[in-house]
C-alpha cells in the first residue's frame, strides 16, 4: 500500500444503492481495491445494515409492478443466487411471459438473505466495513452540540448520525492534506451544473484543523470520486471501471425507483404488507404457495410485524 496522506469518505446513502444495481459487483470491487485509504465510521456501517432490507423490498415492489406493463426487468444477479436450477435457465422465459410466480419466490428467498447478511453484497461490504472507526465520547459529545446548534451535517429531525461522522471524520483528517467527499447529501455538498461545493461551514471545519486547508474534491458518484483520487494520488489502481461501464453504472444508478419508493422509514410490518399486496395479484394456488413458503423463510423481525398486524 502506498502511503499517502489523502482519505476517501463515502457517505451511507452511496453504499445502500449496491443492494440494487445489476452492476454491484464492478462498483464493489473498485471500492474494495482503495479500501486501505475509505474512511468507514461505525456509524455508516448501521445505517446501512438498518436501511438495505427496505431498500431491497422496494426495489422487488418496482419490478413486480413493472412486469404488468413490461416484459422486462432490470434486478442485480444476486438476488437470484439460491434461485432453483429450473427457474435460473428460464429468466429468460420469465420476462417473455412477465410470470411473477418464480421472482415472488426468489425475492422471499434474497429478503432472507439479507436480512441475515448472508447475501454476496452484504458479504462483499464486510470487507470494506471490516476497518469501521467507533466514535470516541469527545466526538459523540461535539456531535451532540453540533447538533443542538443547528449546524451541519444532518437535520434537526434526525437522529445523532451524519453529526456525529463528520466530527469523526475531523479527528482522522488532521494529518491529510486532501480529503475526497463522496455524497449526494445536500447537507455536505451544494451542486450546480455538476459541480459539487462543499459547504462553506464544513470547509471551514476542515480549515480549523491545519494550514494549509485539506483540499477537498466532492463528487457524488463513487467511480468517478475513486477515479479522480487515483489520477491525483498516483495509487495502485487495477479495478477501475472502464468509461462504458462508468456510463452503464450512471444509467443504473439513475433507474432506480424513487426514494420515496426505496423508503428508508419502512418498518416490518410495511415490508410484510409489500409482500402480502405482491402476493394477492397471483393465482389464488400460487399465493397460498408463497404463504406457506413466507411462514418458512420470513426473517423473525417480519413475523413479529405480522403478529402486530393482525394479518
């Protein structure tokens, strides 16, 4: 590993939209390859593991939905993973005839998975996660009047998080003159014209800590964040993606269901109404199917929500 006095910062919401790219794996192992130089907080390693579950669930809605109008779908490879021999050589099959019976399974099944983390995205993350920083009492008690003062990152509505990252993210930058903010987070960046500033208090945060300031770069897509580390660093760098891939990511990235859909406020019981609404529009023999198969593979949490629902 070189060393460099530079450091990367992926925001939480960057990593969530893995769960539901077709191309997870190119952005995945890009990430995996700068992984000595991320700065990973404790913080953004729950947020990810509280909100991947709904995001998935709302990505399965979109597509069912879409299967009505359409006779193609666009989901990431691994949620067919335990998928049947059978079902796995007639995808092909599936978006012909726009069948939800196979996907409904599949997608109970890849639920399963994540909800236990034992999906290959999950699995893949753990090797970035795996170097996640625990806040000190200092920066939990700074994060705190950060908050109460109003100040940046974060909203007054939310809970104690993106506050107590930057505080952090502060303590790791006092040695580096470069700092790579990769986020679409409009309390870390303002974008115009694709160009993203840093805001102005943050900045002057960062200005705090040394002189000369950290130069800072802030982009909100991470290939191309990584891209821009490496050319100015002069890191190793195998797994960078090429521009048409770049482009495909973008497209990808760009497709997926509103976050209003992706809803990272969704409890069980919103998730086990999804399912249930997915399940009514199949044949009355397949749906008692996908019951039996949900008692069996449905993660506690989602049972529990059940029993609260009455349903």
């Amino acid at each position: 590993m070189k060393k460099i006095d530079a450091l990367i910062f992926i925001d939480a919401n960057l990593y969530i939209p893995f769960y539901g790219l077709p191309k997870w794996k190119t952005l995945i192992d890009l990430v995996k390859e700068q992984k000595d130089y991320i700065f990973v907080t404790k913080q953004i390693v729950d947020e990810v593991q509280r909100n991947k579950l709904q995001v998935v669930a709302g990505l399965l809605t979109n597509q069912l939905e879409h299967l009505k109008g359409s006779r193609n779908f666009n989901l990431p490879d691994y949620i067919f993973e335990d998928a049947d021999a059978k079902f796995s050589e007639t995808l092909r099959d599936l978006r012909k005839t726009r069948t939800e019976t196979g996907l409904m399974n599949a997608a109970i099944q890849a639920l399963q998975r994540i909800s236990r983390s034992e999906d290959k995205v999950s699995k893949a993350l753990d090797a970035i996660f795996s170097n996640a920083v625990t806040h000190t009492s200092e920066e939990f008690h700074r994060a705190r009047e950060r908050k109460e003062r109003g100040n940046p990152p974060g909203k007054p509505e939310d809970s104690l998080g993106d506050q107590l990252t930057w505080e952090q993210l502060l303590s790791h930058c006092k040695d580096k003159s470069k700092l790579w903010m990769i986020t679409n987070d409009l309390d870390y960046c303002v974008k115009l014209r694709g160009k993203l500033f840093l805001n102005p208090l943050l900045y002057l945060n960062l200005a705090q800590l040394r002189q000369p300031t950290p130069e800072v770069f802030c982009f909100d897509r991470i290939d191309e964040g990584v891209r821009d580390f490496v050319r100015r660093t002069g890191v190793k760098a195998e797994r960078l993606p090429t521009v048409e891939e770049s482009k495909e990511i973008s497209k990808e990235l760009d497709s997926l269901p509103s976050p209003a859909l992706l809803s990272t406020s969704m409890d069980d019981a919103n998730i086990l109404a999804i399912l249930n609404r997915i399940g009514q529009r199949t044949s009355p023999a397949v749906y008692l199917t996908i019951q039996d198969s949900r008692d069996q593979t449905l993660p506690l949490a989602m049972k529990r929500g059940q029993d609260k629902t009455g349903k």
